[in-house]
C-alpha cells in the first residue's frame, strides 16, 4: 500500500511536468484541462500517502479500533480536490466556447497525451492488484480518478487530432467539458464509497453469506443470529450470536466460540471478530433491522 502511493505521487509529478511543457507549446484548453486535473491528482495522492500511512498504525490507547478510518476520511478529500479540478474546467472550456483560440503544434500535445496513458495505465493495473491484496478504500479512490484520468487523456488525443486535421476549435472546449462531466463522476464514486465506510455500511452481502456458512459448518453450532459486520480500512469487524446446546459446559462453549473464530479469520484475515455464544431456544430481543 505504501509503495502503491509513493509510485502514484511520483507518476502525478511527472506527467504535470510534461503535460505543463506541452501546455505553454500548444495553448489547448483540454490539455490545460488535464494538466488541472495532474495537479489535482498530486495533492490527493498526497493525502492518499499520509493517509494510508496513519491508517496502517497499529491500535493503541486512544484508538483500540486501529486508525483505519483514515483511509475514507482521506477518500473524501480526495473527492473534494477532484470536483475542484472540474469546476476549473467548466469554466476554462466556456471560456473558449464564446472566444475559439487556434492550437499549436497538436502533434506535440498528442504525443506527450500517449505517454500519460501509458503511465497511468500502468499505475493503475498496479493498483488494482494492491486493491485485491488489500482491500483497501484510499488505493481503490485513488485508482478510479486515475481510471478517469486514462478517459481524460484519450479526450485530449481527440479535441487535438481534430483541431489539427479538421480545424475544429470547438472540439477543443467541448471535449474539455466532457472530460470535466468524467472527473465529477469520478468524484461522486469516491466521496460514495467513503461515505459508506465512515457510515460502518455493512460488508457485501455476499461476504455476510459466506460468515454464516462457516458459522453453521462447525457440527456443534446449531443456528446462527445478530449478524453485524464493518470494514475501517482495511480492517473488518465482525461480530456473530452462535447457538449451541445448552448442557454444554461454558469451557466447551468457548472452545467452540474460539474455533467458529479461527475459521471466520482463516477466510478473512484481516478482520477482528467477537463472537457471542447463546444457549438454544433462549428467549432474547433480537434488534430489526429494516433495508433501505
């Protein structure tokens, strides 16, 4: 993870230092549009190593719940500096709507466009692969925008290639708003998903469906209830009420309770899990819990 932020800090940098290069050569309000967005994407990497770093802290005194919280907290700044860099763009491209400027030397804002894509290509199948590792919400923000930025960098290829062969200089801002309407989605995705996580949303229903499973494979686990799971980071929690038969001793109980456990963290290692044990047909309020 550490190393995932590092390498996107570092590949933001170099393609601001190109894309600026060819900016001051062609005028182009698309390739201004993502050199925008480039410096965007340095600050909220930043963010992204500050945060990742703080999240992978171990628990301490004042925290016992671990700092994972620090992973969405830094997806919604990221968010924020996102949508900046869009509104900046909507308002460069109508700008260039009412008043058309002609571009120069398309071929070199092209050619510096293809090695941005072929950078951020790379980062991002980087992390992805980070992401299924680790699950983690900063890395997987941070690889949308960079997804969005591929789409960003195509945008321009195009506005340019048409300004050059065609002499249309609308493409240029036109294509500039799209890519802004590409970046706010972006945006919107991120500042989601970290909601999500600050909200304690639940696990994938398809992960909660796989706990019970391994819940109820144990022989001396009879049912299963009160379900309750959330991520920090990449951190689970997972906390279950288990129903055994009520002459067993409380010792027997526990060493059930401690083997359900070692299974549920054998399937998802980076969860901590507390695991309730009820003797069968008790009676207890059990909480209800409408969907939304």
């Amino acid at each position: 993870m550490r190393r995932a932020t590092n390498l996107a800090v570092a590949a933001a940098a170099l393609m601001i230092a190109s894309k600026l290069g060819a900016w001051l050569v062609t005028d182009s309000v698309s390739l201004l549009s993502s050199l925008a967005d480039s410096v965007m994407d340095v600050l909220a990497s930043l963010i992204n190593l500050f945060a990742v770093r703080h999240a992978l802290l171990p628990p301490d005194r004042e925290h016992r719940f671990g700092h994972g919280k620090a992973e969405p907290l830094a997806g919604l700044g990221q968010a924020l500096f996102i949508t900046a860099s869009a509104i900046f763009l909507i308002v460069e491209a109508a700008g260039r709507i009412m008043e058309p400027e002609p571009i120069a030397r398309p071929p070199v804002g092209i050619g510096v466009m293809v090695f941005a894509i072929l950078v951020t290509t790379a980062l991002v199948a980087y992390q992805r692969r980070v992401v299924r590792l680790t699950g983690s919400t900063a890395i997987r923000a941070d690889s949308l925008h960079y997804a969005a930025d591929i789409l960003t960098n195509v945008g321009v290829i195009a506005a340019l290639a048409l300004a050059m062969t065609l002499g249309w200089r609308l493409a240029d801002p036109i294509i500039a708003i799209v890519i802004a309407g590409v970046i706010i989605h972006a945006a919107v995705r991120v500042a989601w998903n970290s909601i999500q996580q600050l909200m304690d949303h639940e696990l994938p229903e398809e992960d909660r469906e796989r706990i019970r499973q391994i819940v109820l494979e144990h022989p001396e686990v009879l049912d299963c209830h009160d379900l309750r799971t959330r991520r920090s980071g990449i951190d689970s929690f997972i906390q279950v009420h288990v129903e055994m038969d009520r002459s067993l001793t409380l010792l027997r109980a526990h060493e059930i309770s401690d083997d359900v456990e070692a299974r549920i963290r054998e399937a998802f290692p980076r969860a901590e899990v507390l695991i309730h044990a009820d003797p069968e047909g008790i009676e207890e309020p059990m909480p209800s819990f409408a969907r939304r």
